[in-house]
C-alpha cells in the first residue's frame, strides 16, 4: 500500500470467510494505528448481528492482515449475546 488512505472503503472479511463491512478510517495516534472504523453494509454478517448498527471499532491486534482485503480475528466479531442486548 502507498499510503493508509489506501485501506478505506476495503472489504472486510473474518477468518472463516465471512464478509463483515467495509473500512472506513483509520484512528492514529502517534504515528501509530490504534483501531479501525468499520462499516455495517447490506450484506455483512455485521448488519445481521447487530440491525441498525452503523459499524464498529475493531482494535489493531484484532486485524490479521490487510491487502486487497482486510482479515479480522474471530475475537472482533460481536457475540450473538452482545447482539441480542444492543436490540433491547
């Protein structure tokens, strides 16, 4: 990559090949990424767990690699119970 503004609008899939949304920024502090804005879309395992959810940061170490697509540890993926209580 040439530069972090690359990474925006990248697809983001888990580990098990699940698409979970789209980036949308970076946050930077000292010269150095701390977390990752991501984007809830349409299609994204994000927008089924969590409905009416815009997004959510996930933490650096969660991020396995970053290329054509981003990775993300199954540690990032929100539990079915912190799904069911952001509805009530």
């Amino acid at each position: 990559m040439k530069s972090l503004n690359d990474t925006c609008g990248r697809k983001v899939y888990t580990e098990t090949g699940e698409y979970f949304g789209d980036i949308e920024e970076a946050f930077v502090q000292n010269n150095k990424i701390y977390g990752w804005k991501i984007k809830s879309t349409t299609n994204s395992i994000l927008s089924k767990m969590m409905s009416g959810a815009k997004g959510v940061i996930v933490p650096q170490p969660l991020i396995k690699a970053i290329g054509d697509i981003v990775l993300i540890s199954k540690a990032a993926i929100p539990s079915i119970d912190e799904a069911q209580e952001q509805k009530e």
